[in-house]
C-alpha cells in the first residue's frame, strides 16, 4: 500500500514538474526560461528512468517591452517541435539526477521567405534531494531543493546559418537554477508550490559583452490522483526576469515576464511504463508577459522506469 | 480550428474584461526611422527597414544615412560594421555581410535578419575610430 500510495503522488507530482519543465527552453531556443530543473522525476521506489518527449508548439504573437501584446502578422507563422530524451537516475533515497538531451526543428514563416531548421539543442542536467518527502510526516509537507543547468551545446542564434535562424538551438550561455519545491497531499488533491531562482552567465558575441537579468519563477499547480494512478494535473507558472547588461551598462526595458497555464495528465500503462502529456498557453493578450514570444502547444511523452 | 485560434478564443474575454489592449501601449513604441549619434559625436546616422514601419520579422534590406557632426569630417569612404541585437534575448542574428557603400553618406547592409518579434538593435561602428552607435527598430 505504502508502495502504491508513493507512485499515486510521484506521477503526479511528475505530472506537473513537466509542465513546469523545459517548455520555454525547448521550443524557443532564445527565451530559455529557467525551468529545465526536474527533467524528469523518479518515483521513491524507482531507481532510474528513461523516456521520450515529443512537444509541438506554435507562436499566437509577442510581447512588447512594456507588456502590449501584437499577434503574429498576416504571412508570418512559427512552429516549434522539440523530440526529447530524458532520463534519471536515484543515487540515494533522497537523492536524484535527471538530464534531458534535446532535438529541435523549427519552421520559420515570414512575408516573403520561409524556412526550418534544427538541430541538437542546450542539454539540461539537474539533481533534486528530498529533505522531506511528501508521505514522510503527517503534518508537513514534502521539502525539496532542486539545482540544475543548462549547458550551451545548442547553436546560438548569432551563429546560424539559415537566415531566418531557424537552426538557432540554443541560447549559447551557461544557465544555473535553483529552486525549492513543496508538495502537500489532501485526499486525492495533491497541491505543490515551487519557488525558483535562474541566472545565465555572461556571454560575448562579437566583441559584445551580455549577461542576462536574473531570473525569478513561481509555479503553482493542483493534481488530481485517480484510483488507477492516474492524475490530472493543473498549473500555473510566472517567471520574471531583470534587466539586461550589455557591455556593463544595464539595458533598460530589457527585462521579460511569462505567465504560462497549462493542463496535464499522466496515465500508467504498467507498473513500468507510463504516458503522459500536456497542453499549455501562454495567454495571446496585453500585460500577461513582456519581451516574449506567446505560444500554445502540447506534448506526449512515454517512460519507462525501473 | 487552429491552435492559435483556440487559444485567442479562449484569451479574448479575459482581455476584454481586465479592458487590456492587444496593440501596444504608446510608450512602447520606438520612433522611426531610428536615429543615433556615435559615441564621440562624430556622426549622426539614420537607418530605415525596407518596406518602412511597422517592420515585419523576417530579412530585410537596412539603409543607413551618414552625416558628420564635426567640421572637416566626411560622410564617405567610411568602414561601417553591424551586429543585430536582441538585448532582451541576449542574441542576435546571423549577418557577416559588408555593409556597401552607395555614395554620398548613404550605405546600405544587406540581408538582415531579424527573425524574431521584439526589440531589436543594429550594433553599429563606424569610422576610423571604431565609434559605437545603437539604432533601435521595434519588429512585429
């Protein structure tokens, strides 16, 4: 029973982390937000876990500097479609590692000219330790630290070949995560709450010096467990991101915010195998977010895990 | 129904109930044609999108216009660089094109990439002394 009651709030709990997770940093390679820190996640009595990701996703429009919002012009479109392998393994009871190596193709229309590309993109790692697991104590809630990076194994923008960059992969820096994560079961609900911090290390293209603003993220998000271990899950991220520097000088307006809703959903196929997918959106409106793309997609994935 | 469409649909009321607007706001918007002064004070420089504003993403044809601010400095025969900068992304695009000049202060760079909605910059040098200029262009 402890055994099933463990894997009822693990797949959910994984559940929601994959929508939280690399949606941002998959499907548009510039606008990697800092969320790629549990790639995957392994229930108590899993000792490793290795699975495919399929995720598609369309641009509705952009955010403007100043949260106005300016939907994608008439002859222009872009499509993401990002194929993922991940994996994890539990080094201790507490203790997991995860990494997702991604495949990225992006098809890029715009008045005039259209094209796709692609390529391997930024490779996440992450390690998250339970201090406290979620079934550990009656009253307290599960206490997790999760610490990640992103490492620039991608194309950056600036260094790809197609003119329209759809062969851009990557955001060409260095990214570091940290977060602490809190999970709470009531019944057949399970509620989470996740606090995360991101910075991107300076980077110089052409003789010009960036760093990144740093990163602030929040994400809430509420499951439903099923007798049969399957779980539905709802959430909602906000990310909030700092200024530029660009050649030490801080960039104002630079800064970007997201909100992104999603739904998901985790279905156990076996003891060992299980699907799951996902929908999400960035709300295509004003002052939902600022300097970024809004996007509306969905993915499906399949693990296997042992 | 498209994706897009779906989630417009699904948006629109919210918007029209928090009364946002789905253009930006005034003060959003940079003036165009972009203008600069490089960094000693040398030049003033103008540069226009082909197919002028609003500038859609895609490849585009820059003009830049040249005119000395200091006595005794010419307009011509100056070397002339660019790098497009996304400062909100923290890239820029692929472009090692030359930048041509046509005569008369006028140059042109050709096949510039700017592929993505947003601000965008043309990091720009020019001249002998490698002065730095910034001309910003809002891409929809």
């Amino acid at each position: 029973m402890r055994r099933c009651r463990s894997t009822f709030v693990s797949l959910a709990l994984l559940c929601a982390m994959l929508v939280f997770a690399p949606t941002e940093a998959k499907a548009q390679a510039c606008c990697a937000a800092a969320s790629a820190v549990t790639p995957a996640r392994l229930s108590l009595h899993e000792r490793w876990l290795a699975g495919l990701e399929l995720r598609a996703q369309g641009v509705l429009g952009a955010y403007g500097a100043e949260g106005g919002f300016v939907s994608v012009p008439d002859g222009a479109s872009e499509q993401g479609f990002t194929a993922s392998l991940l994996a994890a393994a539990r080094v201790t009871r507490r203790l997991q590692l995860a990494g997702v190596v991604p495949w990225q193709e992006t098809r890029r229309v715009a008045p005039e000219r259209g094209e796709v590309g692609g390529g391997f993109g930024d490779v996440n790692v992450g390690a998250r330790y339970d201090f406290v697991h979620e079934h550990e104590y009656r009253r307290w809630p599960g206490v997790a630290v999760l610490v990640g990076t992103s490492l620039p194994t991608g194309r950056a923008p600036e260094r790809a070949k197609k003119s329209l960059a759809t062969d851009a992969t990557g955001i060409g820096a260095v990214q570091m995560h940290a977060a602490v994560a809190l999970e709470k079961r009531f019944g057949h609900w399970l509620v989470g709450a996740t606090g995360l911090v991101a910075q991107r290390l300076p980077r110089t293209v052409d003789g010009l010096s960036t760093t990144l603003g740093t990163q602030v993220s929040a994400l809430a998000n509420v499951s439903y467990l099923f007798p049969n271990l399957a779980a539905a899950a709802l959430s909602a991220a906000w990310s909030r991101e700092g200024d530029a520097t660009i050649d030490q000088v801080l960039a104002p307006n630079t800064g970007r915010t997201a909100l992104q809703l999603a739904a998901a959903g985790v279905y156990p196929l076996s003891s060992r195998v299980r699907l799951q997918g996902s929908v999400f959106v960035t709300p295509p409106a004003a002052f939902f977010g600022a300097n970024q793309n809004a996007v509306a997609g969905g993915s499906v994935a399949a693990l296997v895990a042992f | 129904m498209g994706v897009r469409s779906l989630a417009t649909l699904l948006f629109a009321g919210a918007a029209l109930l928090s009364g946002c607007s789905s253009s930006p706001s005034s003060e959003d918007a940079l003036a165009y044609p972009a203008t600069a002064i490089s960094s000693l004070g040398t030049y003033a420089i103008e540069a226009t999108v082909d197919g002028g504003a609003p500038i859609v993403r895609g490849v585009h044809g820059v003009a830049l216009r040249v005119e000395p601010l200091v006595g005794g400095v010419s307009a011509e025969g100056l070397a002339i660089t660019i790098q497009p900068w996304m400062p909100a992304m923290g890239h820029g695009s692929p472009y090692d094109g030359a930048v041509l000049e046509v005569g008369d202060g006028d140059y042109r760079a050709q096949e510039v990439s700017l592929f993505m909605a947003g601000r965008w910059e043309l990091r720009t040098t020019i001249g002998p002394g490698g002065e730095r200029a910034t001309l910003s262009f809002d891409v929809r």
